[in-house]
C-alpha cells in the first residue's frame, strides 16, 4: 500500500495561515463577488467557504475524520464531499434547493465534530454516506448563493479548491494529533461540535 507523505506542523500551519491570508486579502478587494473575468470569479468561489466558519470548520472537519479513519476513508470521505457538492451545487444554482439547507450545514459541524471528539470508526459505505448527505447541503448553499455576474464554471471552480485545500489541512492536522494521541483532536472536535450546536439553536 503506497504511504501518504507525511505532514510536518509547519506544513500544515503555512497552509492554514496562506488560506486566512489569501481569504483576507481577497476580501479587501471590492467587486471580488465576480463578473471580472476568470480570476476574479476564481476568487470569489475560492473565499466563499474560506470566508464562511460553518463552511470552513466543515471542510476542516472531514479532513480530520478521514485522518482517523484511515485506510481507504482517507481518499473516499474528501472525494464523495468534493463530488457530492458539485452536483448539489449544480442543482443549486438553477434554482434548486430544499429546505433546511442552513439547519443542515449547522447539524454537519455538530455531526463531524462528535465524530472526530470520540474518534468514531465506522465502516466505509457508512462514512461515505454520511459525509454525503452532508455534502448535498454545503453544495446547495454553495450554488444558490454564486452572484449572478459572476462564470458559474470559474467561481465553482474556486470553491472546490477552496474545499480540497481545507480537506488537506485537515487531513494534515488529523495526521499530525493522531500520531501522538494528543488531546488536540478531541479538544478541535468539541469545538466544532459546539459551535454547530449553537448555530442549530439560533
């Protein structure tokens, strides 16, 4: 079985700080919503889910759990959300979307954070389907809300980057606290969990 390569805590912080930087700065720039051509639709798409916490903690979050899991989790849980939000997105975008789609996204960081604060293993058609039911809804959220200037193609574009990149850090600070057994984990699944609480109660 070929081995991932290892990830080093200053990998995975210089990851995590270029995305904070990258999203600030693409914040600060008015007009980043799109209808500027492929760059500044790319951009667009690329901070939506960096510049959501409920979308970003999500996307962390199943990197994390796909860590834990192990074997063939690793690739499979990222690969379904990344696949799965396409399509709903697709979806989303003409028009599309069921109800309770902000209820569900909140009820996703409650889910995945438990799972990753208890380490939760579970065989892999399970996980599959859990992180795609999840996924439709990030992805509905996602295409519903692309602005009507911008390429649907380059902003979506931007957002499954976005989603991989977050998967990765995840993944990489799953890695990382696993490998040491640290409280780390259960203390950034706890707080991912708690926040999807309060979001499901307000």
């Amino acid at each position: 079985m070929t081995k991932l390569p290892s990830f080093s805590l200053a990998r995975v912080s210089a990851l995590a700080s270029g995305l904070v930087l990258s999203a600030a700065s693409l914040q600060a720039h008015p007009g980043h919503d799109g209808g500027h051509g492929f760059e500044w639709d790319f951009a667009g798409g690329f901070a939506h889910p960096i510049g959501g916490l409920d979308h970003l903690l999500a996307m962390v979050a199943v990197g994390v759990w796909a860590a834990q899991l192990g074997g063939r989790a690793r690739w499979a849980v990222p690969a379904t959300f990344v696949g799965v939000m396409v399509a709903a997105a697709a979806l989303g975008m003409n028009g599309i979307v069921p109800g309770g789609v902000e209820q569900m996204i909140a009820a996703s960081l409650l889910a995945f954070g438990l799972m990753i604060t208890v380490a939760k293993r579970m065989p892999l058609y399970a996980g599959i389907g859990l992180t795609a039911l999840f996924a439709a809804f990030h992805g509905f959220a996602h295409g519903s809300e692309i602005p009507a200037a911008s390429g649907a193609w380059s902003y979506g574009f931007g957002f499954v980057v976005a989603t991989a990149l977050l998967h990765g850090a995840g993944y990489g600070f799953g890695k990382l606290v696993s490998a040491q057994r640290s409280w780390l984990a259960e203390t950034a699944g706890m707080f991912i969990a708690v926040i999807g609480a309060i979001l499901l109660a307000v």
